[in-house]
C-alpha cells in the first residue's frame, strides 16, 4: 500500500469495482455513488472511461464531494507551495500518512466542536463523553498511501487540476470532466466543514449532463446519513427567497439582505437578487434546500480567485 498512487486508485478500485459489479450483475451499465473524496475518485475514473470512449455508468451520485477545489473553506489555511514541497519530499516515493494525521487536521477545522469541547469535558471535568455513532464511525481513521496522497494534495486543493481539461494524464488518459454526461445528483450540506456548500455546489458547473443538486441540514456526515424523516435534517424544494439567500452569502460573504428572511418565505426576488440567481445557479441544476432555517453560517466565498495562485506562506 505504501507505493499506490492516484492512477492505482482509479484504476484498480473505482474502475474494478464498476467492471465487477457489471460482472457480476450482468448489467451493461449501472448506477454509481461517491462519497467526498470517493466522489472525487468517481468522477476521475468515469473520465478516464470516457476518454477510452467507454461510458458503463448510466447515472452518478456525488454525496459531499469536491470536483472543483477553487472554495476548501479554511482548509485553505493548512496548504500552501512549502507544506506540499514537504509532504512529495516526505513521501512521495512511499511511505503513508497516518489516518491520525489526516483526523487532527480535520477536528482543527472545527476546533470548538472536535477538539477543546472533550479536552474541556474529558480532561478538566473528568466527564465520560456520551456516546456517538456517528464520532464513533469517524474516528476510524485510514492510513493513506504516500504517493496518492501527495498527488491528491496538489492537483486538487494546491493546483486544482482536475476541472482543467486535458491538465492532468491519469492511467494514461488526459481526462476532461465535460466527457462525464451522464444525469448526476449531486448533494452538499449546509454546515459542513470539509466540503463546503459553495464547493459541493460548484459541481454542477463542470458536468454538461441533466443535473440535480440538493441542499441538506448539518454536517459533512450526519447531512448524509440523517433520514429526511429527521425534523432537522429534512429536505424539500428551495424558495426563490431561500434560494436567493443561498446564492447572495456565496457571493458577498454576507447574510441575506434585509428583505430576503433566512428562514425562507413565498416572496418574489428583487432585480439585484434575480440578477445573482441569473448568474450563479446552473440553468440546468435544480436545488433543494433544507426545510428548517439557515442559519447564518461562514461564507462559502473563495479566498482566491480561480486563475490566481494560494498565497505564499511568509
């Protein structure tokens, strides 16, 4: 495992599992689901088919997934040219990053929730901490080969390669994502702190198929696995208004304007908020958006803009 690359990722577990589950089946095609970086992986392997002229995938599910790394929230903070020097030169050539590694990084993402809430609980209180399915699932971590990750870490959140087409070679294939036209839903959820909303939205701008993207409550995991009968996890068609909130604080890093409630309503958008919904959302995408209130949350604006590069740490 230590010397898996990218190209083995794709190839020998995407692209095997779909050949195998055709096999098995008998089906010439099927439909496929990936889950944040598994999302990533899928959409890379259906390209890579797609330049072989093979399409076996009839449709695609993209839960909580990055296609377009232009907005990685604060993630941003963690990556700049010397951290991704360091890592190719660390283990480049093999080696594996501890999934410990990779669980810290994410709990300081979300530092009051995952990380000082149990040094506050556990350490100075002495409390036993609840127990939680979902944290329990999480802690779980997976070691990741070295080869792949560095790969990963800079043509996606570094360089952002993968929605350039014909940038990155991969089982070589020069893959372009306006190849992958099969109808994708994609999902994001509203308070996640690793896919941001912005950046699970920003899919629908790159895949040319019938598309529907859908807008859920909470986090990165539990906006996945609460059922919609959840009261605050539920889903239902977006509002113009709900919408337009959605679509102005991706803009301006700003709550909604005055006349625009958060929590949603039946009012007509203003000529400002129409021209926003104009340009933003995808004529071919459709969104949905949580049933409960949005609550103001951070902006899922870019730090950078999609030509320029991330700033050079001092």
């Amino acid at each position: 495992m230590a010397h898996n690359t990218w190209d083995d990722y794709i190839e020998h577990a995407a692209i095997k599992a779909i050949e195998v589950v055709q096999e098995i089946t008998g089906a010439k095609t099927i439909n496929a689901l990936g889950f944040c970086v598994g999302g990533t992986i899928l959409a890379r392997a259906l390209a890579v088919l797609a330049a072989k002229g093979e399409k076996p995938v009839a449709s695609a599910t993209l839960l909580t997934s990055f296609l377009d790394f232009t907005d990685t929230g604060i993630l941003d903070i963690f990556i700049d040219e010397s951290s991704v020097k360091y890592r190719e030169a660390e283990m480049g050539q093999g080696g594996l990053l501890k999934g410990q590694d990779l669980a810290s990084t994410f709990s300081f993402l979300r530092p009051n929730d995952l990380v000082w809430n149990y040094v506050v609980g556990n350490y100075l209180k002495g409390e036993t901490p609840p127990p939680f399915d979902l944290l329990y699932w999480n802690s779980d971590s997976t070691n990741l080969p070295g080869p792949f990750y560095v790969w990963y870490l800079r043509n996606t959140y570094f360089e952002n390669n993968l929605i350039k087409p014909g940038k990155t070679v991969v089982c070589g294939q020069k893959v372009d994502l306006r190849q992958v036209d099969m109808p994708v839903y994609i999902y994001g959820s509203w308070e996640d702190h690793i896919v941001p909303i912005g950046g699970a939205y920003a899919s629908t701008q790159h895949l040319p198929g019938k598309k529907r993207f859908v807008m859920g409550a909470s986090g990165h995991i539990a906006g996945v696995i609460n059922p919609p009968a959840k009261k605050n996890a539920a889903t239902g068609p977006m509002t113009n208004c709900r919408k337009a909130s959605f679509l102005w604080r991706m803009q301006t890093g700003s709550k909604a304007p005055p006349n625009i409630p958060a929590a949603g309503g039946q009012i007509g958008l203003t000529g400002l908020q129409d021209t926003l919904a104009s340009k933003l959302l995808h004529p071919k995408a459709t969104a949905v958006a949580s049933t409960r209130s949005l609550r103001p949350h951070q902006a899922a604006t870019s730090r950078r803009g999609p030509d320029q590069k991330p700033a050079k740490a001092s």
